[in-house]
C-alpha cells in the first residue's frame, strides 16, 4: 500500500525565516508519505511562484531553485499517485488563474465521485491540463469563486459538490487555507513557529521545523489565515468522522500524534494484540523494516521470545532505480531487504508485518528466511485481512487482486511458504488504536465504506 501525499503549508508576518529552505526541511519529514514528486509554491503578496518535479524533495530542489523562491506565504507538497499518472503535469501544488487572482492547491486523498465532477466541468467548458482529481477540485473551487462574492462561501459550497477524502492547502497571493473534509479521511494538523502559522500532514513536520503542535484541523473545518490571524469556519454537512485506520498501521511516522494517539504507541499495543491473540511456539521475533518494527516489539514483549535484527533494509533504494531496471525485478525484496544469516540460521522465527495486500513481497521474505537458514518461519500480521479495496487516497489493488479477498488463510499460508499465518482481529487493532471504531474508517477490513462510491472506480467495488 502507497499514501496519496504529504502537505505543509507556513503563513509568516515578518522575514525571521526563509520560508523555501522551511518548507524543503518539512517536506523532508513527510517524504514517506510521497515518493513520485515534490513541489513548493511561495507568493511575495502579489503573485505566486512554483517550482516541482519528479523525484524526491531533494532530487528535485537545489540551493539555487529554493534561493528564486521569495515571499511570506508558502505550500508544499510530496506526491505518490493514486489518480492521474506519475508527470510533472500532475505533481503539485498546482497553481492557477481564477477570477480575482491567483490560487495554488495541494490536496491529499482521493475524490470517489471524481468522474462526475469532470464531465460537469468539460460540459460547462472547463478544458483540463492535468488527469489527477485535484484539478478537478481546483476547478470545483474557481467555478464557485466566480459564482459568490465571498471566498468562504465558494468554499464551502465547492466542500458540498466533493465526495470522498481531501485534505487541501490552498494559497492566494495574501491568505493561507488549510481544508479537511467532513470525514476527516486524512490528518492535518496546526502549529506555531515564532511568528509562523504552519499546517502539515504530520506532527513529525512541525518537529523536525521545531514548531509546537496546537491541534487537529478539524473534521470539515475551512481554516483561514491572512493579516487578520487565524480564523475558522464549518462546511453545513453532518457526517461520521472516518479517520483511515491505515494512517496508525502503516502510512503515518511512528513519531506522530493523530488525534492525541502516539502512532508508535498504537503499533506496539498491535504487535501485543497480536501476541496475545495469535500466540506461536519461536525462538526469536523479526520484524520486517521499516513498517512491522514497532509491532514486533510489541510481539516480543508480550510473548517473552527474544527480538533480533534479521533483516536488513537498503534504504537507498528509490522508485526511480527499481522502475525501469526490468531485468532486476526478478531479484524482487532482495534489492531492498538483506538477512542477516547468522541471527536466523537454525531458529523458529516470528516473522512480523503491518499488513499482507497481494502476499507477493511476503512470499519472497518468507523465502529468503528460509533460504537463509531458519528452520521455520511464522508470519503474524499486525493488521486484519486486506480485503476490500480503498478510494480515499490509498493506493490498493482491485479486490481481485487483494489475495485475502480471494483464498482461505490455509490457501494463503501455503502461497507465502510460512508455516503458519495469523492475522490481528480488527477489535485488537481498534483496541490498539485507542479510539471509537465509529471515528475510524476500515473499509479495507470489513466493507463498510463511509461514503457512497459513486465513480466509475466504484464498478471494481464488488468485484471478485
């Protein structure tokens, strides 16, 4: 599974910070939420101007591209893509002309009604430059803005039209606007630098800033800040908070608060959970890096069986060496993850994950363990079955594809080669999380989707 994107978004009153080299560290906090590309826009109060490309945030900006980009009033953005191709095109922040100005935006998540939208907007002579939904958003925003007087109102009547997830900086020439929408699908949060507003994805970007969290953007919350400080306005749309249980499993830092829940507390009480639920006879715990560490040692200090380091990750591997070198691929984790031979020789392992989608990569760790030399290798995951596909922001298979949809744990258990395979019940996980299961969207575990999947990807909804 791959998120959507991170945002980061600063408002200054003075010159204390250089605002580009700000927005370039925080990004780099957010990295793992965006590998495909990377772009900051800055207005100096009159205009925007926006530098992006693919790659990442320190592939794409230099000392001298950060140095051209001059204001008080910035956006960032790191990108993975769910809808539209990976082009320079759809990278963002995407700015544009509307009729009192300029906008840029930055959105993460992923519009179910998407199709709709666009056909409503080529109808009315809305000619799009980019396939990615948040243009579609951006157009959603400028039709509306041409419609009302006030910039709220346009706002909040454009949150109406949009279903599914979107959290959104947007940027005129003198405001700042953070937006979540009525579920709160993905986090954003607020906090101070200073004499600086910022807005982020994660707390783990005001930390690596320095600036101190204030709070949650809240559920359907426009948030506005510009010379008159910082002010709040709601959406008119009652709906059950949805936040993605996935941002506590797997996408999130482990050194983040969500909704006041420590996302590294949350993955250690899985990986206890998981013990106690899915108890197993071993010598030693591994967890595979960097997504099931925290849970196997949890695993670990609950079962009693000792943790070791039995894989090694190379973290300099990117997307842009693994894409195009076809004749590697058969080489498969290998490029990534490395065992350490003499810890697993001989001994009964416990392998732990965050999550099985496809089981492929699974199958090749489970593979080189044992080619290594452990006698036996149980897989315990530290999430419920994958079993439905996602259409807020994640990057899933179609259910047909997702192997827990389709086979028996038996018929799972032997396609990986493990010798055995347990999953967390999702109450362990919702447990583990520590908040209502009504404030949380597992739709990917159980189904329940939170909004009507209305687009033309809703036809892979019940797909088998």
């Amino acid at each position: 599974m791959k998120e959507a994107c991170g945002l980061l978004g600063i408002y200054t009153t003075g010159n204390e910070i250089s605002i580009s080299t700000t927005i370039y560290f925080g990004l780099l906090a957010l990295q793992h939420r965006g590998q495909e590309s990377a772009g900051i826009a800055v207005s100096n109060g009159r205009s925007i101007k926006c530098h992006k490309g693919l790659g990442l945030v320190s592939e794409v900006f230099s000392e001298l591209e950060l140095k051209k980009l001059v204001g008080s009033i910035g956006m960032g953005h790191v990108r993975y893509s769910t809808t539209g191709d990976n082009t320079v095109e759809n990278s963002q922040p995407l700015v544009f002309g509307y009729s009192k100005g300029q906008m840029s935006i930055a959105h993460n998540g992923n519009l179910v009604n998407a199709s709709a939208l666009r056909k409503e907007l080529q109808e009315h002579g809305f000619i799009f430059q980019t396939t990615t939904d948040s243009e579609i958003i951006a157009a959603t925003i400028s039709r509306e803005i041409s419609c009302s007087a006030d910039l709220i109102e346009a706002l909040q009547k454009a949150m109406m039209k949009l279903e599914g997830s979107f959290s959104l900086i947007i940027m005129t020439e003198d405001k700042l606007i953070a937006v979540r929408d009525p579920h709160g699908f993905r986090p954003l949060c607020l906090g101070r630098l200073d004499n600086c507003i910022v807005v982020a994805s994660e707390t783990a970007a005001l930390d690596t800033l320095g600036a101190n969290y204030e709070r949650e953007i809240s559920p359907g919350e426009i948030l506005v800040i510009d010379n008159n400080g910082v002010h709040n306005h709601m959406v008119a749309k009652e709906t059950r908070r949805s936040l993605c249980v996935f941002e506590f499993v797997y996408f999130a830092r482990p050194d983040s608060t969500i909704n006041g829940i420590t996302v590294y507390s949350s993955r250690l009480r899985a990986g206890i959970n998981l013990a106690r639920e899915k108890p197993v006879d071993a010598d030693l715990v591994v967890g595979v890096p960097d997504s099931g560490t925290v849970a196997a040692m949890g695993f670990s200090q609950e079962s009693g069986i000792p943790l070791a380091m039995g894989l090694i990750k190379n973290r300099y591997i990117g997307r842009t060496f693994i894409q195009p070198m076809q004749r590697m691929r058969k080489m498969g984790v290998r490029l990534k993850l490395n065992v350490l031979k003499e810890v697993v020789r001989g001994k009964r392992l416990v392998l732990v994950d965050d999550s099985i989608v496809r089981g492929t990569t699974s199958a090749q760790i489970v593979r080189i363990l044992k080619d290594a030399g452990a006698s036996q290798v149980h897989v315990r995951v530290a999430s419920p079955p994958v079993t439905h596909s996602c259409y807020y922001g994640i990057d899933t298979s179609s259910r047909k594809e997702l192997i827990a949809a389709n086979h028996e744990l038996k018929t799972i258990t032997d396609f990986l080669g493990a010798d055995t395979l347990e999953y967390l019940s999702l109450e362990g996980l919702i447990e583990a999380v520590g908040t209502n299961r009504e404030e949380l969207c597992a739709a990917c575990f159980d189904g329940k989707y939170p909004t009507k999947v209305t687009d033309t990807v809703g036809k892979r909804l019940f797909e088998k």
